[in-house]
C-alpha cells in the first residue's frame, strides 16, 4: 500500500489553478488499473447509521450494542463526545475485521463542563449541541480551521428558541459553548434546513428526551435531503419513540424514552460508490456484500444512477455487483437527494465520452469544502473542461492528464481523484489521509482494487508507507 503524510488538518479554504505540490510534499500516487476488474469489496458500516445509534444508544434507557459499527475519525470523535457527558463506551475484543462491537451504557444524569472536538464531523457538530442541552454544566464546541465555516446558525437558533442557552457571539459557527440546565423544554420550533438535513436530525435524535420533544417546520424553499431524515425517523422508531412526518417540511419526536438495542450496522453504501464506478472506469465488475434490501441510506441510488452511465447491475441476494465496459456515457442527473455521491459522479462524468450536467447539489458547497468549486478546480487542473453552476456542474469532454489533484481534507474529493486515477497515469493525491474521516482503509482496499489483489478485509497491521522521488521536489 502507497501512502501519503497525515495531512488532513489542511483548512482546505483555498482553491488553486493546476500549481504544482509545493517542494517537499508527499503526495499518493493513484493507482492506475492493470487490467479488467473482478473484484469483492466487503466494506465497513455506515458513518451515518453509526453517528445516529451512537446518540440514540448514549440516550437510551438502557445498555445496547452496536455491532459493526464505523471506526473513522467522524466516529471516533462522536464516541469521545459522548464519553465526555459520562456515557459508557466500551469496546469489546474478539469482534469483525474492522474493528470492535460497542457496548454503550446510558447514565442517569450527563454531565457538562466538558469540550467537544468536532473535527470536520457534520454529524459531531450538529448532533452533539442538543445533547449538550440535555446535560447539567457548559459544553464548549470547536474543530478543525474549516469547520469554522460549516453553518450552524439556523440549528443554534433553533435549540435556542427550544430553550436551550447557547453562547456563540452572534457567529451562527463554530466555536460556541451550549450552558446545559439538564433539560430542554422543546416543542414547536421553526428553522430554515436548506443548508443540511443534519440541522434537523440534530433535532430529532435528542427529542424524545426534551419535555414537550419536538416538531421542527422547515421554513426553507428547498428541502433538505429526505432520505437522511428518514433514516433518523426510522432509527427513532425502531427503539419505540413515536417519530413521523405530519406533513412535507415537518418532522415530529413525541417525549418519551428511547429504548436500547443491540442491532448490527448497515455497510456505507456511500462508500461504496468509487469502488462500484471503478467498474465503469475500467471494465469489468465490482461487488459489495452484504447490501441491505431495504434501506434509507443514500448510498441505495447507486443502483438507478449508474445505470445511467452506461453500467449493468445485479443484486443477487445481499450481494450487489455493477459491471461496465469502460466506456462511460454523458448524462443530466437532478440528484437533491444524493448530493454525497456528487464527487464521484462528477468525477465519472470527467472520464465520460459526451457532456453531462449534475444539478440539484449546490448544498455540498457547504460541505468539508465547497466541494462544487474543489471539482471544478481540480478537473480543470487535469485538463479536462468543468463549469461552476449556480447548484451544480456541467463537464464537456476533454483528455485529462496526470498532475496533482488537491483533496482540500475532504475524504470525498480523495475519492474522487482517485477513481479518476484509475484511468489517467501520474494523478497525484495530496492528502489520501482525510479518507480516515470515514473509510481508514482506503488506501489499502483501493490499491487491492487496482492490481488485482483479493480483498478479504484489512490487514490487522497497516504497511509501511512507501515513498518515491518523482523529481520536481515531488515524493510519492
């Protein structure tokens, strides 16, 4: 496995026009597919199944485990959360390949005057504050340099107006500090969720523990992804809260308690999507196991969106396979609701042989970085011929060269480049590490794509990393 520097506490603010990686920098050079694919991907669980039972499991009544969970930097910063409110979270030996089962154990009173590291996790900053609330001193929140951008005003001002104290100087952003009374009134509580779908399941997952719980009226003109709420919806039901959606925009949380499980977490099926496109990227086919038949993750729209690229699909069981020709067709994707799959589409689109235009995901601008901008730079950088849309891209046909592509510390944007790099030699990602951020073994699964190694799951000790002077002051 070829490695980079740990680097992804990059501010990734700033978008640049093809430069080359200043001197001295390590970058990881993408592997170039050797041939056909004919490969199985098992893959680890859902960050956003596991953010969400990890909330619900730390407000439960009781202990549950969380088999399968997700161990990545968005999951582990979630768990040392909740640990800080008191929560019990142990690990326990002797389970799966990637990683240990969970067992958490509830306390009767969270306790603040605590600190919460967010990194760059949506889910840490948006999920967190309402538990917060519910716990007896001040919580302060923070992250990393670009975190500071991410919006936060509209969830702030709502768990506000729920009755929480929150004391941000008017920023409407990180860093801000929730003064917890150990309860929150809740109720009736308007807000503008175009942004995120996170503003209103941050909402929902504590709301069965607020007094009057909550019934959040999205006052925006678009509506936030719907297939993530449900997800929180269905999360909440299955532990016996009375959860549902009385009308388009509008969400309720009954109060009540949460009851605990001990369930097993879905794969990612988000990332799945650059290991599933390689298939169209270089020909053959990929599968992923253990695909749910029924499920609200976002990533299940890979089955109608790639099709629309020219690849087949086959689901035989719980095992999902894409198969493609390399030959990738143009198309016009409206894709509100997969806007987390937008990267590697966009990317897919860069290699295709006629023009395509992704609309409906000008929210991912206000992602880890503004991703829309990130794409169009970085495709540009290579060559290729990508145009900024007010919500989406539009990509006309170009040859595309090797250079460095920069990840701007967002696992997506990495993977993106790194399905690109499959098919074009010499592209050079700046900064693999931030795919840590939900998938650690990456690097290691996307190289065993790329040459043909089987993949039966991570190794239990990573690979030295390897470097090599390319000249140019670039080291790879």
């Amino acid at each position: 496995m070829l490695v980079g520097k740990m680097n992804s506490g990059n501010d990734g603010d700033e978008a640049r026009s093809g430069d080359a990686l200043d001197g001295g920098d390590q970058a990881w050079a993408a592997p170039v597919a050797a041939h056909e694919l004919a490969t199985v991907v098992p893959l680890p669980g859902s960050k956003s199944l596991t953010g969400r039972e990890l909330i619900l499991s730390a407000l439960a009544d009781s202990t549950g485990t969380l088999r399968a969970p997700l161990h990545s930097r968005d999951t582990n910063l979630m768990v040392e959360a909740l640990r800080s409110f008191g929560t019990v979270i142990e690990e326990l030996p002797g389970s799966g390949p990637y990683g240990p089962d969970l067992r958490i154990t509830p306390v009767a009173e969270l306790r603040g005057s605590t600190s919460v590291e967010c990194g760059l996790a949506g889910t840490v900053m948006r999920f967190v504050p309402a538990v917060a609330a519910l716990a007896l001193g001040p919580t302060s929140f923070d992250g990393d340099p670009y975190a500071r951008k991410r919006p936060m005003r509209a969830i702030l001002e709502a768990l506000s107006a729920l009755g929480a104290d929150i004391a941000d100087d008017g920023r409407g952003a990180l860093p801000f500090t929730v003064h917890g009374t150990g309860s929150l009134r809740g109720g009736r509580v308007e807000l503008d969720a175009s942004l995120s779908s996170q503003f209103v399941s941050g909402l929902l997952l504590s709301g069965a523990r607020f007094d009057e719980g909550v019934h959040v009226v999205h006052t925006g003109d678009r509506l936030p992804s719907v297939p993530h709420i449900e997800m929180t919806l269905e999360a909440l039901r299955a532990r016996g809260v009375d959860a549902d959606s009385p009308a388009t925009g509008e969400w309720r949380v009954a109060p009540g308690p949460i009851r605990a499980l001990d369930l097993t977490i879905e794969p990612d099926l988000s990332n799945a999507a650059p290991f599933l496109a390689a298939a169209l990227v270089v020909g053959g086919s990929v599968t992923v196991p253990h695909w749910p038949a029924v499920t609200t993750q976002v990533g299940d729209h890979l089955r109608e969106l790639l099709p629309k690229f020219g690849a087949s699909v086959s689901l035989d069981g719980d095992r999902l396979t894409i198969s493609g020709t390399g030959k990738i067709t143009g198309v016009e994707l409206h894709v509100p609701e997969a806007g987390e799959l937008a990267p590697v589409l966009v990317a897919l689109a860069a290699l295709a042989d006629s023009p395509s235009k992704i609309t409906g995901i000008g929210h991912i601008r206000h992602h880890e970085t503004d991703r829309i901008a990130a794409l169009v730079t970085e495709i540009r950088a290579l060559g290729g011929d990508a145009e900024e849309l007010e919500d989406g891209i539009a990509i006309t046909p170009a040859p595309l060269t090797g250079g460095p592509w920069r990840a701007y510390a967002d696992h997506r944007m990495a993977q993106a480049g790194a399905l690109i790099g499959l098919r074009v030699p010499g592209v050079m990602i700046d900064d693999i590490a931030c795919t840590s951020k939900t998938l650690p073994e990456f690097p290691e699964l996307w190289t065993a794509l790329a040459t043909g190694t089987a993949i039966d799951a991570p190794s239990e000790e990573p690979a030295e990393p390897m470097f090599f002077d390319l000249g140019n002051g670039l080291t790879v």
